[in-house]
C-alpha cells in the first residue's frame, strides 16, 4: 500500500487505511461536491506508513510493554507514562521513503494553488477505529493548524503520529477494549479554511438532547471552531427544519444569539508552535448572529445531503473562511449516542422537590444527578476528584475524560450544547450545566447539590441533594383510548422532548407564554421604539440588536416558538391561542406600564378578543398575525390552527375572524381552522350563533368555573368552592358540547380539570368530548387511565 492516497481517491471503504476522519473527508469529497458541499482537498497518510514508522529500533514493542503495564486508574502513572510515549515517537525520525512521498504530495498541493507563498494548511488525525458507529474518538488525537512550509508539515505530523498516546486516548481505548496495538494512525493535510478571520461550529443532523430528527442543529461563533468544541464561548444556535428546508420554504425555527465573547485567532507563526489567542469580541459583534439566515440554511441544505449520502445521524464541522467568503465542511463523522437510544422507550427524569438555584445554564443530558460538588480549577487537579462528585469546571477538554466518567454531573462556567464537556456528558449518560458563567465562584467545593436538567433548555443547580425519580414508558405499548390527549405546550424549547410522550398533538399554546419567554418586551414599545425614552430605548435595542428591527424581533421570535412547537408535534394539529395577557401581566413586560391601564379586575377587563379589535391594540394584533402567517404560508407548517380567547359576544367574535383574514389568516384557506375558547357562560348559552363563526370549542374550565359560580379563582379565602364538577358548571359545559357534537365541529378541552379529577375526565368522555389537552406531566398516567374506561355509546 502507497504511503500517501488524495483525499479524491478515498471513501469511507478506506477506513482501515486512513481512519474515520480521513476516510469521512474523502467521501465526501469524491461523492458529495457535486451536490454542492465544499470540502478542502489534500491528501492522508496511510495506517500502513504508521506502522512501517513505528517498527524502526523496536519503538512498538517498547510501546506496547509500558500501556500494557500501565493502571489507567492512575492518574498521574498515566500522565508519566503518556508523556513518556510522545517523546519516543516523536524523536523517532520518518523512513526516507515516507518523507519522500511527503515532500512530493506537498509539492503538488502547492502546484495547484494560485498563491503558494500564502497557503496554509491543516494537519488533522485520524484514527483507524476513530468516528465508528458504536465507538466516537473524535477530539482525543491532535490537530495543527495554519501550518506552513513543508518542514513544519513533517514536524505535524510526528506530532499527530503521537497524539495516539494521549492521556486521554489511552485511558478511552482502555475503557471501550480497544487493543492499543491494534488501532493505527493517518495524518491528513488540508489546505486551511480561514476561519479564524470568519466563523465556524459545529452541526448536527438530530436535536442533541431529544433526538427530535426531523432538524438539523446548528451552533457558530467567530474565529476558530476549537473555541466552540473547547467550550471557551456560549456560541449561536439555530434549529432548521427539515421538510421545509427540502421544499424550499423558509426553515429556519429558532434563532439564539450566545454571548461570543471571545474568538480564537492566529498571533503569528506557520508552525505547530504557532500561537493562537483569544480576542475579545465587540460588544456590537455579540449582540449579532455570527452568520446570516442564508448562511444557515445553506449549511443546514449540506447537512441534508451529507445525512442522506450516509444513511445516519451525522455530526459536522463546519468553517466560513474570512477571506473567500465561502463555507467548507471540515470533518462529518456519524452521531454516536441519541441515534443508539432505543426510541421505542421513553425515559423522563422528574424532580419531585425544589431548593435554592445556586447557578443556571444550558441544560445537557434530561438527567438528573446528585452529589458533592468538586470544583476544579485546571487538570492537574485531577486526583482530588472521587467517583460520585460533581465536576465543577471552568470548561473541559480531552485531557479532563479520565475523571469524567466517574462524575455525577459537570457543571461549567463556559461552553454551549456542542462543547466538549456536553459531547462527553451525552456519551457518557450523565448531566451537565455548561455556560453558567460563574459556577466556580458561586459553588462552594464539598457542598451538596442536585443538577436537574430535566426542565427544558436550562439546566439548575440546586442546594442539597433533592429527590427525583427515573420514569419509563414503552411508546410502543400504549393501549387504545376512546379520546384524542393532546398536550398544553407554551415553552418552544420543550418541544421536542414532550413529542416523544404519546399524544395527539397540542391542545393548547399560549402565545402569552411565547410572548413573555421570548419577547419579554410591550408589542406597543417595539412599535414606538423611536419615540421612547433612552434609556427604555437602550435597553431594548440590547434585547433586538440579532434582528433587522424591533418589530421584526417580535414577528420572527414569535414565529420561532410557534414553529419550533408545530414542527415538533406534526403532522398532529397545534392550536395556537392568541395572546390571552391581562393588563396587569402587560404591564409587567419592559415598557408595559406607560401603554396599559390600571383595572380593578383585570381578570374581567381587557383581555382576549376584546383587545384585538381595539385601536390601541390592533397593531400588535397584526404582528401576532404576521407571525402565525409566516408559520403557516411560508413555513408549511398548516397542522398549526389558531383560536381565538375570551369572546364575550357574537359580534365581537365575527370582529376577530374578519381582522384575522384581513392579515391573510382566512377561515378555510390553505386548510386554516379558527376555534374559540369556549370559557365564558354566553359562550355555552349561543353555542349555535358562534358555532356559525367559528370552527370549533376548546373549553377552559378554570374561567367557566370561575364565571358560572362567581368565584375568584386566585382567592384562598374560597378556594375550597372552586370545583369544576360542580353540577351547574357540568350544565354549561353539557350545552356546549353537545352543540358541537350535533354540528360536527371540534370540541375539546384544555383545563387542569381532567387531570385533576379522573371522574371529570370520564364524564367528558361518556358526553362526547373529541379531545382533552393536559399538561406534559400527567398525560400518560390520564392515558393508562382512559384505556380503561369503556368507550361510549354513539350519541
């Protein structure tokens, strides 16, 4: 076997020959450029020309004698040891012929390349039983680059040969019963993509923490994307979603802007001791996405190819270089733990009781740990660690995985989803909080803490070990039930987990819950962002500063949680209640005061539909439509329906559907259902008159209850009366469905009191209910419930 192959005449058949990394990159580029994907050529040493370097003056059996005699358990044997073997291979000089072949495939790179004199490149590792299926070594060898010049490509590349000895690397191989003298090690040389004056990250063809796979995830930030990998910046993420971006609509379904702090960048050198620093970013730069909204589908489009080529979840690097403008792919190696969970099991972790917050970030893992926290300020500290602790961290690299395994969590200052702290946390089934700024400061070391990052994209750090509890549901098991369950959903980044539990879609999405989560900001001063205070207009332009303006924040935000819902729930139905705030909950949003009144009962006041045909409201009303417009029509997403709450009368509902179609969103077209809130006594006393404007009822049986009996819900001085079966609330309710059920419109209902109260559910179903919407965490216990009740009698 040749010494050298060209990256063009290689694929993943040659793994054996030049390792997962090498033999990924060669696939890709011999199969996938005419596809568009962008993938730096050059060339990869072979495993053979490995060993042959290996088998001078004895130097593999010297190896061999001093891992095979090594306690890996040993923390600092295996640093000495380690340390020991890099030395050997690196003084062992290259056989002629290798250096040859070398120096003649350099030779022709330069011979392609229109300037020459200002070329660099990438020497990366590949080892042979790198990036398999069951097995992901990925970050554990050594990468250089902006390597120039032949001599400082050789010297590379003895560093690579001997990065197959790293700390980290024996400990793995040990762990996972890999023979040390069985895997072999390629170099690959790439001309380099600049992406330290660009940006770069990483992607992913499944949701990291759901395996929701119907998006792509993509993560970038500036400069190099070791930065990313290393956890040393919170970076941007986006999710694309899949079907809309292969019919070519608009996909992108979540855009977050990460702090990016900092970006890693050339200080000089073209040499494997070429420096590398971190610069501060501008506070300007920050508050932007890194990359556009083209540049995130394009990526998301390769993404698609590269997943389809391969037939599996991927895992991708990716740069943007400064210089050309264009975007590479650097490395695609198969995502190794989400795409192996059985997906015929569900397991949810659930705390059952709650403690101080000490710190907050990006929750990674949907688990739940709990132990004494051990905060360690660089990895020379390894050895104070003892199984069960918690590992608190600045960040993590390869060199920390020794003691990972045995941790009960991680916990980081820096990083997002794709660093390498949550990539060893997701392998390794444990819990991690990365990107909390200040865990290390504010943890105090020998404590007890619990780390729940069972409640959605933010993971907590809790004082004490608190109870929680494992949860496993067989989805493959789930009997019949004489009604659909569908879900109350009003968190976007939950999503995607709650669409694993059984359901029928969602019964309810509060845009008042995206609204506040997302927005955070008074729709009116958005609006009137020009005439507002500086200092109320400073901040806001903080909170908008990703996006072309303040009212396209709202619009495409909004868009964003009702997409990321509908496209976790389809094809199922998401109903999708406009926004149902009272005027005092306005009023607690940024600049809220100055544009809402002070109500004696704004329970009763203004809220629902009545704001929407206001003209102090009908402007935000129009931006809420715009927002359900784009997720509709141009998204795709037509599962989303919408409905309409607290109509106090006919007239005043036909209002609401007119200034609906008026912003595009008409009853009928492009499959559009328009159903109300069926919670006010008149609602259920004309059922017929607004069953001729609308499509449907979902009930809200706290505010019937609320109305028919004349209590007040947030009172504790009558809480005890508040009961939704109370006989004269069962009446209305009665009316209501049985006018939807004789018109064969929808009925449903949204409540608390299905899951509350078990008979309630059995009477609703016994009267002819279509569907029950409960929330997430009571949903299968209602379900197990449900399929033992008998269905009824056709009405």
């Amino acid at each position: 076997m040749s010494n050298i192959l060209w990256f063009h005449e290689i694929g993943m058949g040659d793994l054996p020959q030049v390792g997962g990394k090498n033999a990924s990159l060669g696939e890709m580029v011999s199969n996938l450029a005419a596809a568009g994907v962008r993938v730096p050529g050059g060339f990869a040493t072979t495993a053979d020309a490995y060993r042959a370097f290996l088998a001078h003056d004895g130097l593999a059996a010297r190896i061999h004698r001093a891992v095979q005699a090594l306690d890996i358990e040993d923390v600092a044997a295996l640093a000495r040891v380690g340390a020991e073997v890099r030395r050997w291979i690196e003084d062992q000089p290259f056989p002629r012929e290798l250096e040859d072949d070398i120096r003649e495939a350099y030779a022709t790179l330069l011979a392609d390349d229109p300037d020459p004199d200002a070329v660099t490149w990438a020497v990366r590792s590949s080892a042979t039983a790198e990036d398999l299926p069951d097995a992901s070594f990925a970050g554990q060898q050594e990468t250089f680059l902006n390597i120039g010049g032949v001599q400082n490509i050789l010297h590379a590349i003895a560093r690579v040969f001997a990065s197959l000895y790293n700390d980290r690397a024996i400990a793995y191989r040990a762990h996972h019963g890999f023979a040390h003298h069985d895997v072999a090690l390629s170099a690959g040389v790439q001309r380099m993509v600049r992406s330290d004056v660009g940006a770069s990250g990483v992607m992913f063809t499944v949701d990291t923490e759901s395996g929701f796979d119907d998006a792509v995830f993509v993560t970038s930030s500036y400069g190099l994307g070791e930065a990313v990998v290393q956890g040393a910046v919170n970076p941007d993420e986006f999710y694309v979603y899949k079907p809309a971006l292969r019919a070519g609509r608009p996909a992108i379904l979540k855009r977050q802007a990460g702090e990016k702090a900092v970006a890693m960048r050339y200080t000089g050198g073209r040499s494997v001791d070429a420096s590398t620093a971190f610069e501060d970013v501008s506070v300007a730069d920050r508050r932007r996405l890194s990359i556009t909204d083209e540049e995130v589908e394009q990526l998301a489009r390769h993404a698609l190819v590269i997943e389809e080529h391969y037939g599996r979840a991927m895992d991708i690097e990716w740069a943007r270089d400064g210089v050309d403008g264009q975007l590479y792919i650097l490395q695609g190696r198969p995502e190794t733990v989400v795409s192996r969970t059985d997906g015929a099991v569900m397991r949810r972790f659930v705390l059952r009781e709650r403690g101080e917050v000490l710190a907050t970030g990006r929750a990674i893992g949907q688990r739940i740990g709990a132990g004494s926290v051990r905060v360690l300020r660089d990895v020379g500290q390894m050895d104070q660690f003892r199984p069960g602790d918690v590992l608190v961290a600045d960040m993590t690299d390869p060199d920390w995985e020794p003691i990972m395994k045995r941790a009960a969590a991680i916990v980081t200052d820096r990083g997002g989803r794709t660093c390498h702290a949550a990539i060893i946390a997701r392998e390794l089934g444990i819990p991690a909080v990365v990107g909390t700024g200040d865990a290390t400061r504010t943890l105090t070391d020998g404590s007890d803490v619990t780390v729940s990052c069972a409640e959605g994209d933010d993971g907590h750090v809790y004082q004490g070990r608190l109870t929680f509890v494992e949860e496993e549901t067989r989805l493959d098991a789930m009997p019949e039930i004489p009604v659909d369950l569908m879900m109350n959903v009003g968190t976007p980044d939950q999503a995607f987990a709650f669409a694993k539990l059984p359901n029928r879609g969602v019964g309810l999405a509060r845009l008042e819950f995206i609204i506040n989560r997302q927005i955070g900001i008074h729709p009116r001063a958005l609006l009137e962002h020009d005439t507002l205070p500086a200092g109320l207009r400073a901040q806001i332009d903080e909170r908008v500063a990703a996006y072309p303006s303040p009212r396209d924040y709202f619009v495409q935000r909004v868009a964003e949680g009702i997409s990321m819902i509908a496209a976790a729930f389809a094809p199922h139905p998401v109903i999708v209640r406009m926004s149902d705030f009272k005027s005092n909950e306005y009023a607690n949003l940024l600049g809220g005061e100055a544009y809402e009144p002070d109500e004696e009962n704004p329970m009763l006041g203004w809220r629902g539909a009545s704001r929407y045909v206001s003209g102090d409201f009908r402007s935000c009303f129009d931006m809420e439509c715009a927002a359900l417009k784009h997720v509709r029509d141009r998204m795709g997403l037509t599962n989303v329906k919408i409905m309409v709450p607290f109509v106090r009368t006919v007239a005043e509902g036909q209002a609401v559907v007119d200034l609906l179609a008026e912003n595009g969103l008409r009853r009928g077209e492009n499959g559009l259902e328009v159903v109300m809130m069926c919670e006010i006594p008149s609602n259920a006393l004309l059922a017929d008159e607004f069953l001729d404007v609308f499509d449907g009822f979902s009930i809200g049986s706290n505010d019937m209850t609320q109305l028919v009996l004349g209590l007040d819900r947030d009172s504790s001085l009558i809480a005890s009366t508040f009961d939704e079966r109370n006989p004269a609330v069962l009446a209305v309710l009665g009316m209501a469905i049985d006018a939807c059920v004789r018109r064969g419109k929808y009925i449903g209902i949204c409540g608390q009191g299905p899951s509350d109260h078990p008979d309630l559910a059995e009477w609703l179903v016994d009267r002819g209910i279509q569907s029950m919407s409960l929330n997430p965490d009571t949903i299968v216990e209602t379900w197990m419930r449900l399929s033992r009740h008998p269905v009824p009698a056709a009405r």
